[in-house]
C-alpha cells in the first residue's frame, strides 16, 4: 500500500513539473532527430 501511495505521489509530481516532461518528451525527440539527420546525410566523397 505505501508502495502505490509513493508511486502515485512521484507521477503526480512529475506531471507538474514542466522541466521533466519537457526532458521525458522533448530529449528523446530531439536525439532521433539529431541521428536521422546524420543518417541521411551522405558523405562527401573526395578524389
């Protein structure tokens, strides 16, 4: 029981605190974009 007041007390923190849904939410997207481009982007290739 004191196990699932605790939990629901730290997502009840979390939801309202901005900063960490913005590092849960916008980090992760922020990273795959950072390696799609790297992955689209082809090398130059020198002669």
């Amino acid at each position: 029981m004191r196990i699932l007041a605790m939990f629901n007390r730290i997502v009840r923190e979390m939801l309202r605190d901005k900063r960490t849904l913005g590092l849960m939410f916008g980090a992760p997207l922020l990273i795959l974009t950072y390696f799609f481009c790297f992955k689209t982007i082809k090398p130059i290739r020198r002669h």
